[in-house]
C-alpha cells in the first residue's frame, strides 16, 4: 500500500544459516497485547505473527513463529520473562514492540499517578538489555516503534485529563511519541534493523480519505488491517535479508558467543503463545488487561 511508508531500516546478513540448510528460521514475536493473541467477537483476530506463519513459506522462508506477546506488559515485565519466552527458543529473529504500556501514566485510578509506568530511560535500558543479550546468543533483533493511539469514548473517560490533551486527536500520544523516537533512537546506536510503525500508521492516516481509526480495534490495538499492514513490512525484510544469506553463504555474527548449524539445538516447536504465561504478571492497560 503505497499510504503506509515507514522508515524501515534493513541490515545485511541478518540471519546465519548455510545456503540450502534444512533448519527453519525461529522467529519471536516479543511484545505487548498489540503483538499477543486475541479473540474479536469470539473469533481469533489474525494478528501479525499469525501471517508471518501463514506467509513466509510462499517467499522462500521455512519459519517457526513463536508468538509471545503477553497483555499490559511493560519492557519491565518483558526482561523477567525474556529468559523463559524468548532464550529458550534459541530464536534466530526476535522482533521487539514495546512502549504503549511503559509511557502509559494512570490518571484513573484514585489518587491518579503522574508518572509513567516504565520512565523513558529504563525503557531504554531495558530495549539496549535484549538486543545485547540477543546479540550474546546468536540471535538478532528487529525493532518496531508502538502503533499511535486515537481517543474513544471510553478511553477519553479514563484517561482524559493531564498529562493527557482530551480535545487533541493526537492527544492521547502525548508521552508515547517520546517512546516511539526512543527506540529511533536505539535502532540507529545498535545499528539494528527497524520498522517505524508509529510513523507509518501516522502516514497512514495523513492520506486523503484515510484515518489512523481505520486501522485500529479500539482506538489502541491494531485490527485486521493495521495487522496486515505490519506483517508486509516484516516479511518484506525477513524476505530480503534470507536471501541475501542464501546468495552469500553462512554469515556469522563476531559478537556472537554461540554459533548454529543445522544440528546444533532440536528443531523448535511453533506456539501461539509464550510458555506458562501465567508467571508473568500483567497490569492494568491504559483501557482494559491488554
């Protein structure tokens, strides 16, 4: 879609893996409720990791997709689990969406807070932590900004009222844009491909007959579209940089203190979710448990 133009930033060799190896790419999907499961209208929603299964194997990419994404988590509750959800499936890809939980500042509950969840520096740290630890592993991160909000009734009646701008269309991203350029930020220092979601969904909205609206559930979650909209970016990238592997022979990573082969771990088993998810606490989202 010509509308939706994101900065995506690619790397070359992204991925190690001899040309014609039988070992599928392991893929983690790492997230918030905007990247997890979900149920509309008593029907799964086809979110993103859905479609990358669904997708990859037509442009060449054999792929096990974990999907682990968890509801109202935050970068804080994301590192407690980053062991458990993400190591232990050995990933070759991790793709990283965090911010709306961390920049959110819950003015509805009495006395309202005023601060954000997760302050914008330990987000920061905690986004350096993965892509350096993935790093560490063998692994590699792709990096996503957190989709933009728009007000709805609901939303407005719990979060209208400073720091937040109720009268303001763009009122309610007033913080998670600070977020959103954070990890610009990141990407660029780590030097680690990234796809500007926040931007795109914006360019989206920008163009004649168009809104950010369309392409949101409830004013927070991406919907169908907005979920297929993200999945052409990643599988445009994952897509490219498989094939350059394929043409260059096995790229390594030097910083990498654990290199693959095609025997070196048991093949992975695909999931629609993160092991016992129960461990992970959840917390409050800024409109219900996300």
């Amino acid at each position: 879609m010509k509308a939706f133009a994101p900065a995506v930033w690619t790397m070359a060799g992204l991925l190690g893996g001899a040309a014609g190896a039988a070992e599928p790419v392991t893929i983690v999907a790492f997230g918030d409720s905007t990247t997890a499961p979900r149920v509309v209208g008593g029907k799964p929603l086809t979110v993103y990791a859905d479609l990358l299964r669904k997708r990859l194997p037509g442009k060449g990419v054999d792929a096990v997709v974990v999907n682990a994404g968890v509801g109202g988590n935050t970068t804080l509750h994301a590192r407690a689990r980053f062991a458990r959800d993400v190591l232990a499936h050995r990933p070759d890809i991790v793709i990283l969406q965090f911010g709306i939980n961390d920049s959110a500042v819950d003015v509805w509950r009495k006395p309202p807070e005023t601060r954000p969840r997760v302050a914008i520096a330990r987000y920061e740290k905690n986004l350096r932590y993965f892509i350096r630890r993935l790093r560490e592993t063998g692994g590699r991160a792709i990096l996503m900004t957190p989709n933009p909000l728009r007000w709805t009734t609901k939303l407005k009646a719990m979060y209208g009222k400073p720091p937040y701008r109720p009268d303001d269309p763009d009122g309610f991203n007033v913080l998670l844009r600070r977020y959103a350029e954070k990890a610009r930020q990141i990407a660029r220092q780590e030097k680690v491909p990234f796809i500007d979601i926040y931007a795109g969904f914006e360019a989206y909205g920008k163009t004649e007959g168009h809104s950010v609206d369309e392409i949101l559930l409830d004013g927070m979650h991406p919907n169908a579209k907005g979920h297929r909209m993200i999945a052409d970016l990643l599988i445009a990238q994952i897509a490219h940089v498989t094939s350059q592997d394929r043409r260059g022979g096995r790229i390594s990573d030097p910083s990498s203190t654990r290199r693959r082969t095609a025997t070196s771990r048991p093949r992975p088993v695909a999931t629609s979710g993160p092991s016992r998810v129960t461990t992970a606490r959840s917390v409050q989202p800024p409109s219900k448990r996300r």
